[in-house]
C-alpha cells in the first residue's frame, strides 16, 4: 500500500524580514548613540582629572617653596618668599591662581580656580568642577 504524499502550503509572508531588519537597525543606533554619549563624558572626566593633577602640581610647587622659605628664614614663616609662584604658574591657569596667605601662624590656603565651558549644564550654569582648594600646615614660627 502506497500513501501519497500531500504538498505543504506555502505562507507568504513578503516584508516582513525587512520589517525585522530595520527595528534591528534603529536599536542598535540607539546603542551606538549611547555609547557615544559616554564617551564623550570619559573624554571630560579625562580633561578634569589631567586640569586637577596640573592644580595639584603647582599646590605641592607651592608647599615647597613654603617649606623652603621657613628653612632660609630661620623657623619663620612667610609667604612674601614665594611670591612669583603664581606667576610661573599662570601659563596654565590664566589669571586664576591666589597667592598662598598665611592664615593663622603657619597655616596657608593655596586656591586654584580655572574656568572650563565644557560642562555648561544649560545657559549660564556650570557644573563646578575647577576649583582646588589646598590647606597646609607648615613648621616654624609665625612672622
């Protein structure tokens, strides 16, 4: 005995792979813009950590010409010695830099300030970022 075999019915389903293919595409650009997105914020936060590693520099350049200064005055702090700090330093970070000022005896605050307009937040706000404040305590004797 013999059975026939029946033919398959064939579905059409014209379109729809393409339909599949473009949701595939706009998902995946909105992965790429993403990962856009934070690569972009990785090349800030690269840019603020090389402006603070260059602010921290010129404080400890600071702290040792204090420390410097209280050795060649005899135990006597001062920061009249140190002087053209700022101005050595003023190359990179244009017209931002304070002086180190004795605050009480041999205690001195070395701010730094740099302006950045990378991280406007919107018109006129800025995330605040650039400010370095450093506090040292030095030994000697108050001038």
């Amino acid at each position: 005995m013999m059975t026939s075999l029946k033919p398959l019915k064939l579905t059409y389903e014209g379109g729809f792979t393409l339909l599949e293919a473009l949701l595939a595409v706009l998902v995946l650009s909105i992965g790429l813009l993403g990962v856009a997105g934070m690569q972009l914020k990785a090349m800030q936060s690269a840019q603020v950590a090389y402006q603070r590693s260059i602010a921290t520099l010129a404080a400890q350049d600071a702290v040792e010409r204090l420390w410097a200064s209280v050795a060649a005055n005899d135990g006597i702090c001062s920061s009249a010695s140190i002087d053209d700090w700022a101005s050595q330093w003023d190359p990179h970070f244009p017209g931002t830099l304070s002086a180190p000022l004795a605050q009480d005896g041999c205690r001195f605050a070395i701010d730094i300030q740099w302006s950045d307009d990378r991280f406007l937040i919107d018109e006129g706000s800025v995330e605040n970022v650039s400010n370095l404040k450093y506090l040292v305590r030095v030994p000697g004797s108050g001038s």
